[in-house]
C-alpha cells in the first residue's frame, strides 16, 4: 500500500508545474534567494521520494514542489522568525486539546539551534531541517482543521476528508512569513461557542493543573452529616475551592464543618457532573470528587477532536445531541442555544444511539411505528408465543410483505410474523412508542428523534434506556422550533395537528442539520464546565486511538532519509 502511494505520489511531483498565479503570491513568501538555500533547494528537488517516509514524501510533493522546491523555514543558513515562532506555537499545542510530542518538540530546539551557523556545504542538514519542520507544521494545521482521528467520516459524513493542498496552501499564504502565527491558527479552528469556551475552560484548568496538586477527598467523606466537624471535610472544602465552587482561604474553623455552603457546593457539584443531586458524599460522587484534573484536561481535549470532525458552518442553525449528557440543543444562526431539553438514548451496549451528521428533512404527527426487523424477532415474537392477543392489546398491526395489513389474530398471520415473513408496526395512539411526533433525519442507522409514553424516564439521572433512537423530553416545543420558518405552521396549527389523530407528514422547505455527538467535557452556555460519564467508552477508545497516532508519528520522524 506505501509503496503504491509513494510510486503515485512521485508521479504527481514530476508532473506538477512551478507555481501558477494562484500561488505565486505564496510561493514568493518562501526564501530561497540566498546561495546557500538555492543549493538546498537544488538537493532537496534531486531526493528520490520512494526512498523517504509517506509525510516527508507528501511535503515535498506537495508543499515545496509546486514553488520550485524553495525552503520555507530558513534564510542564509539562519531559521526564520516565523520557524521560530511556529516551534514555540506547537510547543503550546496542549492548549489546543493536541499534543506536543505529535510535531517532534523534543528535538526542534537542537536541530534549530544546529541550522544557525551559515557556512558552506550545509545543504542537506537546512534542507532536511526545513522538511521536517513542514511535516510537524502540515500535521499541526491538519489537526486544527480536521482533528487527528476522524473516526467516522467514511460511514457517517461526521467528518470532512483531511485536504492536503489546503493545507500546505494555508502555510505557505498565512504561516511561512508571520511572526506572530496566532490569529491565522485561530482560524483554523471551528468558530463555534461552545468551541471556543471549551477550548478556554481547557486553558483554565491546564493552569491550575500546572500550579497545584489534585486534593483528595477520603473515604471517609461518604459518611459526612450536616454538621460534622472533622478533618475530612477540609479535604473536601479544598476539593470543592480547586472547582471554584467554594472560596479559598476562609477560616480554618469553618474549613473543619461539614455545613451548608458546602453541601451546597457539593449539590452543585453532582449537578455539573450529570450525578444525582442528592449533596451527598455517596460512592458515585467520591469517584468523580477523586478524577485527577489531568484526566478531566483529557476530556474537554477529546470534546475539542470531535468538534474539529464537525463542518465549519452550517446552512441553518443545528440541532446537535450531546450523548453522554443526554441533552439536545437547538441554535440560533449566532451558535447560541434557543431551546434545551433532556433526552433519552440508546442503551449502552449492543443498541448504541450513534454519531453521526445528517439533515432532518420531515416532520411527521402520529407517526407509525415501523418496528426493527430486530426487534421484532428479539422482543416482540417470544411475547407473541406465549400471549396470542399480545399484539391486539398494544395496538400492533402484522403487515405482509406487499404492505397489506392483516388480522393479527389469525394463526396464520402469526407464523409469518414468527418466521419473519411478515412486518409489526404499530399504530397511531396512546401506546404507540413514538409518542406524538416524529423527526426523521435520513442516516445509514435509521435513527430518529421522537416523542414517548414513557415520559417518567426523563427524571432518571442516567438515561440511556432506546433501543438506538432518541426520545425528546418535549416534542412539541422542538417541533415548533424545526417548523419556526415552515409556512402556515403556526403553534395553533401544530396544537392542532397534536390533537388531531390523522397522520401528517410536513416535508422542510429547507433541511436542518442534526448532529448526534459525543462531548464527556463541555463547557456550557452558562459558563459552568461540565463533565459527564464515558457511557459507552468512547472516550476510552478515543484514547487509544490517539496514543496510536503519536506512536506512528514518532517512529516516522525517527526514520532515516534514506539518502547517503
């Protein structure tokens, strides 16, 4: 596989032209006037790519090849300002939710320092320095753009395909000559504000990590009462001040009593935290008291990758589901938040709500419940086999391959249910399981959004109980939300259309995006940081994924060049 994308990769080198006016402007940006980097350009362009690493090989092709194989970094045998300053940008990548370690920091500084002393003969090591400095800086404008993973673009259109040209285009137009490199990184990054104040509770708590050690609450503190004076509730005022729920430094007296401010903050704390608001210290809450704040910097890190999989800019404003917290929200065309409600997802294992992106296109009251092939043969045919007016009573209909419908107490109609011959759906209703409306977004999943019966689940703290799909807290509210711009749909006519048993489809004259995400650290509208269990342990894997990468990138970046 390496050696057909190097054999194609070279052949794009030998056929691509010098810089057109598109890029003259870029290219010029670059050096390469000097004696000495001519002559490490003239090196640089006789390499033979088949013998180098994919990323050197990709940044010669396509970085330094369209603009006659110029250096970018140094001049007259000296780095640049701008090097220097890209160095010390992706020496601060932490700060981006990325790392460090992914752009070769470790040994920049020698190899800078190494480049600085102009004399003849030098060529290979400036020309070999200023490759492997577009390699570290082609991988940090990729993972600004696109994230590192993208782990769901084939199967779910979740994220866009990384974009070589762009991005050496990028560095030659905003990089290559800017000594102070923040404003056009900055732009690489989504502009969304639930972005941006994540990436600054991030900076916040990679301070604060920095500056002092994670306290640890005991054991013991589970079996605090209101009142309790006791050292262990000094360990949990700190605790509770490292979070900024309770002001440091007070009299050591108080620090000693478990008394109501700090149940209040502990209250708040399991709020924050998507844990049952009891002000408690129980067994849940002493575990997520105790998660070291670099774990918690791991997580809005991952929230931050996963926001990179998303578009840049919608053509109307989303609805966006975060998973883990079990919440949707709806934006105005500013990315603030106009609607909020709880909601109910897959359970965590084998029926997952999934990640995706895709656009909701109809709205339909007193939906069908279409029931999963699955399902049905999982569910709904062993309660058949023992109770034969099972599906009279819950108002399912047996519906034949040719879509007619048949008398659900026939024996006959039963057995092709039972072997699959035969489809369940069921009725509009007050059992029906789709509740009152329906949203589709068309997805490889069949996953939607809906209303529900069950409506005493939303009071659990832990909500993961569908079979896949997503139950909304209060579907008439986000139905009025999606129809806001749809002609004639007025919330009278949407009451109506509630209380009215006959099925209606309204198709949207313009779809809205509705992305189903997957965020264990936020920060939120309100400005509070929040921190919610991995449900289904895709931050977990996550993690794996991306020690895998650096891993990659490291054994790469130690590679010979394989020239003599």
């Amino acid at each position: 596989m390496r050696d057909r994308f190097l054999a194609a990769l070279l052949m794009l080198v030998c056929a691509l032209p010098l810089a057109g006016r598109a890029e003259v402007a870029a290219c010029a940006a670059m050096s390469g006037q000097d004696s000495l980097s001519r002559s490490a350009s003239q090196y640089l362009a006789s390499l033979d790519v088949q013998k180098m690493s994919a990323a050197r090989a990709q940044a010669i092709g396509v970085f330094y090849a369209p603009c006659g194989f110029r250096l970018a970094w140094t001049a007259d045998g000296v780095t640049t300002a701008a090097a220097r300053s890209m160095m010390v940008a992706m020496g601060q990548a932490d700060r981006k939710g990325l790392r460090a370690e992914d752009y070769g920091l470790s040994w920049w500084g020698c190899r800078a320092a190494a480049t600085e002393i102009p004399c003849v003969g030098r060529e290979r090591e400036l020309a070999q320095f200023d490759v492997d400095l577009t390699v570290a800086v082609m991988r940090f404008v990729s993972d600004l753009r696109y994230g590192r993973a993208r782990l769901h673009s084939e199967k779910t259109g979740y994220a866009e395909v990384a974009d070589s040209g762009f991005v050496a285009n990028y560095i030659r137009e905003n990089l290559v000559s800017s000594v102070e490199p923040s404003r056009a990184i900055q732009a690489l990054e989504p502009s969304y504000p639930g972005y941006l104040r994540t990436e600054s509770a991030l900076n916040d708590l990679l301070t604060l990590e920095n500056s002092e050690a994670d306290v640890v609450v005991p054991d013991e503190a589970r079996s605090l009462q209101l009142g309790d004076a006791t050292v262990v509730a000094v360990a949990l005022d700190e605790r509770l001040a490292q979070f900024g729920l309770l002001p440091r430094y007070v009299e050591p007296a108080s620090q000693l009593t478990f008394d109501a401010p700090k149940q209040r903050a502990l209250a708040r704390f399991q709020e924050l935290h998507g844990l049952a608001v009891t002000g408690r210290v129980d067994r849940v809450t002493l575990r997520e008291l105790n998660v070291p704040m670099k774990r918690r910097a791991a997580q809005l890190s991952m929230s931050l990758e996963r926001w990179r999989w998303l578009p840049h800019e919608f053509v109307r404003p989303p609805v966006v589901v975060n998973i883990p917290e079990f919440r949707l929200r709806a934006y105005d065309p500013q990315g603030r938040v106009t609607l909020s409600m709880a909601v109910i997802v897959g359970r965590a294992g084998s029926r997952q709500t999934p990640i995706l992106s895709a656009p909701m296109k109809e709205v339909t009251f007193h939906p069908y419940w279409n029931v999963p092939e699955s399902i049905q043969m999982r569910e709904i045919a062993p309660l058949v086999r023992r109770d034969t007016s099972y599906l009279r009573r819950h108002d399912y209909q047996i519906v034949s391959r040719s879509g007619a419908v048949l008398d659900s107490d026939s024996a006959e109609a039963r057995r092709w249910l039972l072997s699959g011959q035969a489809r369940v759906r069921q009725v509009p209703g007050r059992q029906n399981a789709l509740g009152d409306i329906k949203f589709n977004f068309p997805n490889v999943f069949d996953a939607y959004m809906h209303g529900t019966p069950q409506t005493a689940l939303f009071a659990q703290t832990k909500r993961d109980f569908s079979h896949g799909c997503i139950r909304v807290e209060d579907p008439s509210r986000l139905a009025a939300w999606v129809l806001r711009d749809e002609r004639g749909w007025t919330a009278d006519r949407i009451a109506q259309a509630i209380a009215d048993p006959a099925t209606v489809s309204v198709s949207l004259a313009a779809p809205i995006p509705v992305l189903l995400v997957y965020g264990t650290g936020i920060a939120a509208e309100d400005g509070t940081v929040r921190f919610f269990d991995d449900v289904y342990g895709y931050d977990s894997e996550l993690a794996i994924t991306l020690n895998e990468i650096t891993r990659s990138r490291q054994k790469e970046d130690t590679r010979s060049w394989g020239v003599s």
